[in-house]
C-alpha cells in the first residue's frame, strides 16, 4: 500500500503500512473486460497494495464459469455462482439456473451463491421477474445449507428482506454487498441478522450518511469490497477501472470512521470474510 495514499485525512506512517495484514477483496468482478483482459496485471496490482485474496463474483450462468476458470488460474482467487437481478430477463430457463448453481457450488473454490436480489433503480427488467428468479435461487440455497449468499438490493430493501423472510434461510447466511441505503433502511437490515458489506462509494464526500452506516456498524458483521471494475474510492475516483487493489482505500477510511488502527481494523474485516465465506479452509 502507498504510505498515506487513500486519503488527505489518513496518516498511515511507515511502520504500521509495514506490518498490515494480508487484505480480502470479497467482492470484485475480475471477468468483466476491464479487468479480464489484463487480470494478471490486477493481481499483481492488488498484492503490491497488500491484497492477497479476491472473490470474484458471478452475474449469470456464463459468468459464474468464467470465474471458476480463474480460479484454476489463480490460486488466491475464489468465485461465485448466481444470477444478477439486472439479467433476470435473460434468464429464463429454471432448470438451467438451477443446475448451474448446484454443479458450480460442488466446487471447492466456489465459495458463496449469489449475487443475487432485487433493483428497483431501473425499471427493466420487470419486478416481478427478478422476484421469481430471486425464487428459484433461494430454492437452491435451501438446499445447499452451507454456503453464505450474498445479496444485491438497490432501492428494494423492504422488498428483498420481506422475501428473504419467506424462505427459511438462516438470515446470517445473507451479506447484503455494497449497501448504499439509508440508516433506516440498515437498521432493518441488521434486524434481519445479515451480514453488510461497503464499497468505495463509503468514501464519497457526497454520502456522509454512509460513512455513519459504516461507524455504527457491529463488529462481528461489517465487510469490505470494491465491485470493482466499478465505484472507485476517493481519492482515486476518477482511475477506471476500479481494481480490487483500492479495498486498501476504503478499509483506511473506515477505519478513520470508527475510530480504529488501520491494522486491527483490516484484521476485523478479514477475520469476518474468512468466517462468513469459510476462506479460512483455503
């Protein structure tokens, strides 16, 4: 990590950026074109930065394949299986969800369904299609008892908690990844038990409510993340793509946020990552 590079109001001397820990990134899309095409130069971005571990997550049946084979790749990048709400109408075709899923999940490098959720941001594809294909995926969940899924909610949390209620599903199971609400609406959230994770968007002088979300947050269920190639953290906003690399950044705001010492903050986020999606056993 560059000494004092992720804000104006940080001060990370030298001898605390020497002994940092090893950083998670639980939350990137390493697929996409913007990184997929150099992927080797974002890793090695990311581990010059002290991020040792990426998650790449998957939006769609082919997607989620794409992740798994950099896996094989790559022995510090973990995947996911499941399908973005933005691609609910493209979709269709239960079976073929369902068994990618459960084919996806055997692998042991696999380690979470989702994303997937609601978003009411844009009015395409129809509400009601992504509420079903939310549906089948928690089917899927049920059934696999033993894998946390992460969630993506955009302006629907009444919405996705009243249908994550419905299925049974152990609420400490769900992370609801790069949370963007309101305090009430976080305030349901950590009533409902799940997990919160926050992106770069954390960072910006334009959502001071979010930096509060981030300070109130309990301990034991905050995380942090990129959704890199997307949302990169100040003061590097105007880099793109954004890379798993800055989750340096938004774990040093936060942690000016609370209060805390960069290292036991980044030791805190991690120890959750590792226990919410079982990256200890890797």
């Amino acid at each position: 990590m560059d000494n004092g590079s992720c804000d104006p109001q940080v001060s990370l001397s030298l001898p605390e950026a020497a002994i940092l820990p090893a950083m998670i990134d639980t939350h990137c899309h390493l697929t996409y074109d913007p990184l997929h095409e150099r992927v080797e130069e974002v890793i090695a971005n990311a581990a010059s930065d002290g991020v040792d571990r990426m998650i790449t997550v998957g939006t769609t049946p082919a997607d989620a394949r794409k992740g798994l084979e950099l896996t094989r790749r790559f022995e510090n990048i973990f995947s996911t299986v499941g399908v973005h709400p933005h691609y609910a109408d493209q979709c269709q075709d239960k079976q073929v969800v369902l068994d990618t899923m459960k084919e996806l999940a055997a692998d042991p490098k696999v380690v979470a369904l989702g994303e997937m959720g609601l978003d009411r941001h844009y009015p395409d594809p129809p509400i009601q299609i992504q509420k079903t294909l939310l549906d089948w995926q928690l089917e899927v969940c049920h059934e696999l008892s033993d894998m946390p899924i992460i969630i993506h909610n955009r302006e629907a949390t009444d919405e996705t908690i009243s249908q994550l209620s419905t299925s049974g599903i152990d609420p400490a199971r769900f992370v609801f990844h790069c949370f963007t609400g309101q305090l009430d609406e976080l305030e349901k959230i950590l009533a409902f038990g799940a997990m919160v994770s926050f992106t770069g968007i954390t960072t910006f002088k334009s959502a001071p409510y979010l930096a509060e979300a981030a300070k109130i947050m309990p301990a034991d269920r905050i995380m942090i993340e990129t959704d890199s190639p997307y949302l990169t953290p100040a003061p590097h906003r105007k880099v793109r793509p954004n890379e798993p690399r800055y989750v340096a950044c938004v774990a040093a705001f936060i942690a000016q946020v609370r209060q805390m010492p960069l290292a036991d903050f980044v030791k805190l986020v991690d120890s959750n990552a590792c226990r919410f999606f079982g990256l200890a056993d890797h």
